[in-house]
C-alpha cells in the first residue's frame, strides 16, 4: 500500500506521526518535569553550539534547546507545549466537525425554515470576528482545557456548517437520495449513508486546514494570555514567555513558531493526498 | 477524377486513462481507420458511445480533445497532411477550411454575446471576409436554414432562440466561412423528436445548396441515411463496415451492422385491459410551487395490473410532473391518485410504507440514480432490509437471485456503479426496484441514455420481468420506437394535456389528431427519402418553429 504514496504525503506522515507521538508520549520522552526548574535564565542550546554558532572556547551546553525565561528545560516545555496545543486544536477540530457538519446536512436535507433559521444564525456569527468573539467569552469565563475547547470548537463549527451545507445541497438533489426518500428511508439514513460518504472528499481537504487554523487560534489566545493557563505549556504561551528574551538575541521564542509551521505543511500534505486519493474526479490528479 | 477533399490513412488515437488505484497508463481509442470524402459528399460516422466517432470527426480538424493524442497515421485535407501542419497552418484550416456543429448548441454559445457575432467571428478574423459581407452572408445563411426573421435573429441572446433554432444557428455559423469541410456531431440527438426533423432538413438543405461536404457524426442509423452519401460503421475504434448509403442500410454485410439496422424490432403484442386497474389517475391538475401556470392539467388514465402505460410526449410536455405527482414528490392541486383500489395521500411522506414499497422507480440516468460510494450488494440490498427485514445469509442469497433475474450473475455484488457499464447500471437499478416486490414501477426515460443495443436489452429484460413477476409499468418516455416495443396502452401528451389515450393499436392508427400525427411522422425511419416523404405531408408545424 505505502508503494504508491506520493513522497510529499511520506514526508507529510512522517512529521505530523512524530509530532502526535511526542505529543502522546511526553511524560515518557521528555528529559524533564514539565515544569521543573533545571538550570539558570536562557542558557544557550546545545544544537546551536554543534553547528558552530558560537565562539570558540565556550563549554558544551547541557540543554539540546537551552532553556526558558525561568530556567526550564526548553525542550521539555515544547514536548509538553505541543502536548497541549494538539491535543486541543484536536479535540476542537472534531468537535466543530461533529457539529458543523451534522447541522449543515440537516439544513441541506430538511430545507425551509430550520434551513432558514440555522443559516441566518451562522451569517450572524461569522459577521463577528471569531478571535474578538472569543475574547469577550474568555472575559466572562474561566479559560480551561474544557472550555477552550468548546469555544474554538463551536465558534469554528460556523465555517464547517457553511461547507457541509453547500456540499450537500448539491448531493440531496442527485436522483439516489430521491430513490431512498421514495423509499421510505428515515433523515439518520439519508445524512449518514447516502450524504456523509460522498461529501467526505471536500470536508476532509478542509479538516486539514482548520486543524491549522486551531493550532494558530489557540496559539494566538495562549499569547495573549487567555488561552492555556499555566503552569501548563503550550506553543503560544511559550512565544509569550519568551518573547522579550529576542531583544537579547535568545531564539527561545522561535522555536514554537517553526514547530507551528512544519505542522501546518506537514498535515496539509497528508490532507491533499486523502483528498486525491478519495476524489473521484476524473483527469490527472496524480 | 478530381482527388478527394479529406484523406484518412491509418489514423491512430490514444488518450491516458487514471483508474481509480491504478498507476495511469495509455490506450488506443482508434485503432488505424482509412476513409476519403469527396468535396460535396457526405460521410456519415456511425457506432455507439466509446465507438471513437467524434474522436475521429476532430482529428480531421487536428485536434484531440481533453488529453486524447493522435498518435499515427495521416490526415490530408485539401492536399497536405494537417498532422504534420505546423501551428499556423492548422490555425489557418481550423474556424476557414474546416469547421465544427456540436451536439449542444446551448452550451456551445457564449451567452453574453449576440448570434450574429458569433456566427460571423470566425469568418472575419480568419480574413475570409469583410463585417459587413460576413453579415449579409449569415443572413442569408439564417434564411437558407428557415430561421424566423433572417434579418433580425442575429441582433438576439442564445436565450432568446429556441433549442433547434440555436442549432440551425449553429449550423450557420460553421457555413459562414465558406468551410470546405463541416464536422457536424451529433447535431440533433439533444432535441425532440419533431423539432429533430426540421433542423435535419434545414442542415440537408444548406450542404445540397453550398455544395460543401461533411462528416455526420451521430449514434442513430436512420438519422444518419437521411443525408449522408456514405457510411461508416464503427465499433471500439475499429471499423466495421464502409459503403454506400443504401448498401448499408438495405443490404448490411457484417452482422453488427444487422444488429443495428434491426434494432427497435421487438414484437409484442398488446394485451387488452383486465380486472381492477392498478394505477388510476383521475382529473389530476398540478403547478410547481411558487410559478402561476399549471403543467399538467386534468389528466386522466389508467393502468392494468401487468400491462405497460406508455407516456409519450416531448420535453416540457409534463409527463415527468406526471411521474412528480405519482410518487408524491408534487402533490396535485385538483384530481385523486388511486393505487391498487385505495386512494394515495397526495404527499409522499405520509404515505403508508406499503404504498412506497409496492410503487418503485426507475431513473434515466443510471448514473446519479446509485450512491457511488455504495457496492451493488449494498444498493440491492437496502430494499430488501428495509421493507423485508432481511439480513445476513438471507438477504445474500436473494440479492443473488436478483442479479440472476437482471442477467448479471455472480462477481457483482461487491462492485461499485463506476465499475460497471451504463446498461449494467441500468440493470443495477432495475433490480433495486424489483427487490422492493414492487405492484407498479415507474420507469422514467430509463432506455434514453442508452446506446440502442443495450437498450434493446433493457427493454426484453423488462418485459420479461414484467412476464414473471407480474409488475405494471407506467412507462415515461419521447421514444416512439420504445413505445411500440413495450406498450399495452399509451397517453400522448402535449403541453400538459392528455392529447390521445388508449390502447397500442387504437393510439397508433389513423385516424390521427394533428399533434400525434405530427409526432408519429418525425420518428426516423431507416429508409432512404423518409425525411422528404415526411416534409411533403406533414399537417402541422413543430414546437421548434
């Protein structure tokens, strides 16, 4: 099966499988305790010693990343950052693809004033900008993994409604869901067996790219300091922590930044070999 | 003797295939055809779908559409091989020397630009000729065609012509540039029936008068003797027999030619009304939501148990809001439906689930009537779990027997729609109605995509299931010659009414209202000098016009 894998979803697998074990596997991989103080205030990182960035005569650095603000092991932080920050952009993408989804078909099939009704709420939602939106809620709320994940997952879920309804409206018109409407056949039928596996292809593509949108938005919250709380680590709040350790040169704050990216490309690799793989459009799709 | 216009030696053409999970490869769609056209002559290309013929009609223009490649032999057209012809020179012949008629004028023209425009864009910049003489020349052109007012049609939108008027509009514009050769495809397989005889006279006229010649590419034998000189028979990209007209029609050698010829020739008798009807539609009366005009109104007929009610009628004549208002997708404004001696609900979704399952339906397009995610055993199988509670062991070996009854046999059930043949869809879709063990089946245009030997199939596969099973059919369909094959009664309907009602034999013979007569009379036959027969004694004038 792996024989006809395009090397750019190879390349894709492998670095979003690495980052999803290191992040189910932290307690295990991590040289530290999350939150342990090991060492003194951004102590230089020992990759950065091995490829000859600094000057002649300093001693080998102990730390691979060096550490944080605080005198945390860096590397730790991130395994346990990433930890965090996938397991919510995670939880949240299946959240507002559980919901987005299901209230998009249902609109689609359904048609009328339940149709009418969950559109012009969604227009109302998506007028406001999500991150304002979710500013104002994490003001009144107390921010925790929980509650995190159901805002993102919600407020997201707008988006999906929008695809999955578009994407169905075109499907609930083919003659196949009239043939199982004649039949008799019941709305869970028509949404899960008829609709679901034929609009799967454009859902699927898009999961890729909210996924990312997540990791970034949860990023951003974390940032600016009502997102994850700590102690807890996650990518954003380990930008935050750091961020003014670059006035004075320390590269602590960019780590979380190029580890963001790598998986932003890496799962969209993934997503657009699924998606060819799944299309059934015709033509040289590779 | 004057040597010929086009010369085709040998031709080849390939195209690249992408198999769902399979590395794409290429193939050869034409596998080396040699023909001549004589300037002035007509060639008709005939076969059914995958037989290579518009394949073949655009390579005489150098061209290979959507990744197909010509890939050997030689085309000469007015004495040079155009395959070898740099860009410019194929440039020069494509849109002046030669030209093209597609099959759907609709979506052929821009829509944003005037007909005249368009018709004379080629001829212009190709040089041939002034604005102004382009202009005086599709005027000219549109009243050789019988276009209603030739001098003003071409200041009007695609839209605001007619669907055989867009065709002959067509026609014109691939004139308009004095072409030597006019690569008509399938020109008039997308209209009615009646409008169909009108643009196939117009087309015959305008190649007689400008004395230019053609390839006629179409799927139908007796459109095609109406004005070719010659034919071509073609199969898989081989071909199968080359001749004059008339020894092809009247004298065919190969017996796929026969096979053709002979085609639509199923005898069956019909049988005269019995017991209790099945199907009773009475005064029905009905509109689609939010438009002020009804589309059918106070329709009346009656179907017997096991017989077949043929609805004949062209498009937009309401036979398929008939089929809408039967299954309850449009309820009726005025009229009751009674199935099997009980009144139906005048919506689907309240109707009792054995009113669904005893009234099934069969689509045209076999195509978007099967969920493509699901397997054929899946596809089957859902009636029979549904209505029947069926499963495991059981509900295999009835799918089984289903497929035995549709003549596929064993391998299928776990293979998806894209991995079968258009008639083997059909089939597919055949048996998911019959599974349901269905009283009535109506069967929507089911043979109209079809290439006419697979359709031929699909019609005895129905009247033999029709035989076994004892099932009604309410038969929708434009096809005339389908009609006599499969019918016991039959409704003509033209704009929204039922113009004649009856049996088989009293529906088809004279004396006949002007509108049957009209659409009896269109129906090609494969003889030679129908279409001129037909022209002379016609008492009514087609929607087309």
């Amino acid at each position: 099966m792996l024989k006809n894998v395009p090397l750019s979803a190879v390349i894709g697998l492998f670095i979003t499988a690495s980052y999803f074990l290191a992040a189910i596997f932290a307690s295990v991989i991590s040289p530290y305790g999350m939150a342990e103080t090991v060492g003194d205030v951004w102590e230089p990182s020992r990759i950065g010693y091995m490829l000859g960035l600094m000057p002649e005569g300093t001693p080998r650095p102990e730390y691979w990343l060096g550490t944080d603000q605080i005198g945390r092991d860096l590397l730790t932080r991130m395994i346990y950052g990433g930890q965090t920050t996938i397991f919510i952009a995670t939880a949240a993408t299946i959240l507002s693809f559980v919901t987005g989804s299901v209230l998009g078909f249902l609109a689609a099939v359904t048609g009328g004033w339940f149709d009418q009704l969950m559109s012009r709420f969604v227009d109302l939602m998506m007028a406001i900008p999500s991150l304002i939106l979710a500013l104002v809620i994490l003001s009144s709320i107390e921010a925790t993994v929980l509650t995190l994940i159901v805002l993102m997952g919600l407020l997201d879920s707008t988006r999906v409604y929008r695809l999955a309804r578009a994407v169905a409206v075109d499907i609930s018109v083919m003659d196949y869901v009239e043939a199982a409407r004649l039949r008799g056949e019941k709305l869970a039928w028509i949404i899960f067996r008829e609709i679901l596996p034929n609009a799967l292809s454009p859902l699927v593509a898009e999961m890729g790219l909210r996924f990312i949108f997540m990791v970034l938005f949860i990023s951003t919250l974390s940032f600016l300091g009502i997102g994850v709380q700590p102690p807890l680590a996650d990518w954003g709040g380990i930008v935050k922590e750091n961020k003014d350790g670059i006035n004075f040169g320390i590269g602590a704050a960019l780590y979380p930044a190029l580890a963001i990216a790598t998986l932003a490309i890496s799962v969209n690799l993934v997503a657009d070999w699924v998606l060819n793989r799944t299309t059934s459009l015709k033509g040289g799709r590779g | 003797m004057t040597d010929p216009l086009v010369k085709v030696r040998g031709l080849r053409i390939g195209a690249t295939v992408y198999p769902p999970g399979e590395k794409p490869h290429d193939i050869e769609i034409v596998h080396g055809v040699d023909f001549d056209l004589m300037p002035g002559k007509v060639l008709g290309l005939i076969g059914e779908s995958g037989a290579g013929k518009s394949t073949i009609g655009l390579a005489s223009m150098a061209y290979g559409r959507g990744g197909v490649k010509i890939t050997g032999g030689e085309v000469w057209v007015n004495g040079r091989d155009i395959l070898k012809a740099s860009l410019g020179d194929v440039r020069k012949l494509r849109g002046g020397e030669v030209t093209y008629v597609s099959q759907s004028a609709a979506a052929s023209f821009n829509p944003a630009k005037q007909i005249m425009e368009q018709v004379t864009e080629a001829a212009i910049s190709q040089g041939k000729f002034g604005k102004k003489e382009a202009e005086d020349r599709a005027v000219s052109l549109f009243r050789k065609l019988g276009l209603p007012g030739p001098d003003t049609i071409g200041k009007r939108y695609p839209h605001q012509v007619s669907g055989g008027q867009l065709q002959r509009c067509m026609t014109a514009l691939a004139l308009c540039p004095e072409p030597d050769l006019v690569v008509f495809d399938e020109p008039t397989t997308a209209l009615d029936v009646t409008t169909q005889i009108d643009v196939l006279a117009a087309i015959k006229d305008a190649i007689r008068d400008t004395g230019v010649a053609a390839l006629y590419i179409t799927h139908d034998l007796a459109v095609v003797a109406q004005v070719s000189d010659n034919i071509m028979v073609l199969r898989m990209g081989d071909m199968v027999e080359y001749g004059p007209t008339d020894q092809i029609i009247n004298h065919p050698q190969e017996d796929y030619t026969k096979a053709l010829v002979s085609v639509r020739s199923i005898d069956h008798p019909e049988k005269a009304p019995a017991g209790e009807p099945v199907l009773k539609c009475e005064h029905i009366t009905a509109r689609y939501k939010g438009t002020s005009f009804d589309v059918l109104h106070d329709v009346t007929v009656a179907l017997y148990p096991g017989q077949t009610l043929a609805v004949v009628g062209e498009s937009g004549s309401g036979k398929s809001t008939l089929a809408r208002v039967i299954t309850g997708l449009l309820p009726p404004r005025q009229g009751k439906i009674v199935f099997d001696g009980r009144e139906l609900t005048p919506d689907q979704p309240s109707r009792p689930i054995e009113d669904l399952r005893e009234l099934q339906m069969i689509y045209q397009m076999a195509d978007t009537a099967m969920n493509p995610r699901q397997t054929v055993g899946t596809i089957i199988g859902r009636p029979l779990e549904f209505y029947f509670g069926l499963k495991g062991a059981e509900k295999q070996k009835r799918i089984q027997e289903l497929l035995d009854e549709i003549e596929l046999g064993d391998g299928f059930q776990d293979r998806y729609p894209a991995e079968l043949s258009g008639g083997q869809k059909q089939r597919v879709c055949i048996a998911r109605a019959l599974a349901a063990k269905p009283k009535l089946i109506i069967c929507d245009e089911v043979t109209s995509a079809l290439d006419p030997l697979v359709a031929d199939g699909i019609l005895k596969l129905l009247l033999n299931l029709q035989a076994s099973e004892n099932v009604a059919y309410l038969f929708i369909t434009h096809d005339l010659a389908t009609v006599r094959a499969i019918a016991d009664s039959i409704a003509v309907m033209y704009q929204g009414r039922v113009q004649r009602y009856g049996t088989k034999t009293d529906v088809l013979s004279p004396p006949f209202d002007d509108y049957t007569d009209l659409l009896l009379s269109s129906v090609p036959e494969m003889k030679l000098g129908w279409l001129e027969d037909v022209l002379a004694n016609r008492k009514m004038e087609s929607a087309g016009n």
